[in-house]
C-alpha cells in the first residue's frame, strides 16, 4: 500500500465500522506510515485511536492495556525502520549490552507530535 488514497479510505472504513480490529488486516502499519507523510493528522488520529480500542478489548494485548500508546509506537518505529532492526535492537538492549538508540523518523515523529512521547522517557 503506497496510496495516500487508500490509506484514507482505510481511515474511512474504519470510522464507517467496516474495519473493527485493525492489527488483523495488513493495511494498518503502511497507512500510518503513509499518512504521517502527508501530515494527514485527522485520518492518522482514527488509525491510531481503533488501534488504542482494540488493545484494550482484546485479551491477547492485557501486557499492554496500561499503555497502549507504547506499543502503537513502537509500531510506528516498526513501519519507519522494519520490524527486524527494531526487535533486534530491543533483544539485545533487554539482553543489558549495548545499543545505539534508534533516531526518530517520520512515522515516530508525526506520532509524538500528536500524542507526545510514550516509549521514550525523556531523562
């Protein structure tokens, strides 16, 4: 999915209803990342918030129910860098070796514009 114009209507089908859990379509990572390109706020909001509901209804996210945020932006660091270096990076940062923190991109960026900053505490 590279289209802004079907990551809108990603966005739509979701405030139509259409879309009820958005971690089970494939369509979820690449129109935020999309969407933050374009600096498309309202849709990127919508995105986010099923994102933030469905974390919190579902048994399978109770780890992450406190912070939902958390985890949607550590998926926002995953659609700007790829999954791999990101996990990578939290493995071996869990593992107590050190790594070089990742630099915030756009998806991330647009992100903490919006929501402010969630994963990264700020020391």
């Amino acid at each position: 999915m590279n289209d802004i114009r079907k990551s809108r209507k990603y966005a739509d089908e979701i405030k139509n209803g259409l879309i009820k859990n958005p971690f089970a379509t494939k369509e979820g990572l690449p129109s935020l990342k999309i969407l933050a390109k374009f600096e498309d706020k309202e849709n990127f909001k919508i995105v986010v918030e099923s994102m933030r509901y469905a974390i919190s209804r579902q048994k399978g996210y109770k780890l992450f129910r406190k912070e939902p945020l958390a985890l949607i932006e550590v998926l926002c660091m995953a659609a700007d860098y790829g999954g791999d270096k990101v996990s990578y990076n939290a493995f071996q940062a869990q593992r107590g070796l050190k790594t070089r923190r990742l630099s915030i991109r756009r998806t991330q960026k647009f992100f903490q514009k919006i929501y402010g900053s969630h994963f990264f505490v700020k020391k």
